[in-house]
C-alpha cells in the first residue's frame, strides 16, 4: 500500500506545480471526503445485503483509505505550488551585464 500513498503524493506535487496558481485546498478535501462516504456506503450495503461483516468493515476501512489518500495529495500540492512560487521568483530576476 505504500506505492499508493507515494504516488499519491507524487502527483499532488505535479497537479500543485502544474496547475497554475493556488489550489483552492478546502474543496479538494471535501470532494475527497464525498468520494471516500460514496464508496464506503456502498460497500457497507453489499456487506449488508449479503450479509458479510468482511464487506462492512471493508467499507470503513475505504473510507480512513481515502481520506489519507486525499491528505496526501493536499500536502503534496501544498509542496507542488511551493515549488511553483520559487521558480516563478526566480524567473523573474534577470542578471544586467555591466
């Protein structure tokens, strides 16, 4: 599960130096913590309607998945658009010959 994780966090870093600008971090939690619920609910209600306490405790477990999942990316493109800032400053210093 690490290599998920990694990779995660890896492309938060290119969305947050990619994508121009500040990423607006308070709806990129909520849709993470929507899709993280969805899922969850709907393996709790297979496990429900089949009866397995496997499928339901998979569901919670689907759920805590995500939402690390989703922190990751978040600090990912925190790091992502601290890298965007330097270099733009950096650019921007032109050296004069005398």
């Amino acid at each position: 599960m690490a290599l998920i994780e990694t990779l995660t966090f890896v492309l938060g870093i290119i969305y947050g130096y990619i994508s121009p600008g500040r990423e607006n971090r308070g709806a990129l939690l909520r849709k993470g913590l929507i899709i993280g619920v969805v899922l969850a609910i709907i393996l709790v209600a297979l496990g429900l309607f089949v009866g397995g306490t496997i499928m339901t405790l998979s569901g919670i477990s689907v759920f805590i998945e995500v939402v690390i999942l989703t922190v990751l990316f978040i600090i990912g493109t925190w790091i992502g658009d601290w890298i965007e800032g330097r270099s733009r400053t950096r650019s921007r210093v032109t050296k004069v010959s005398p």
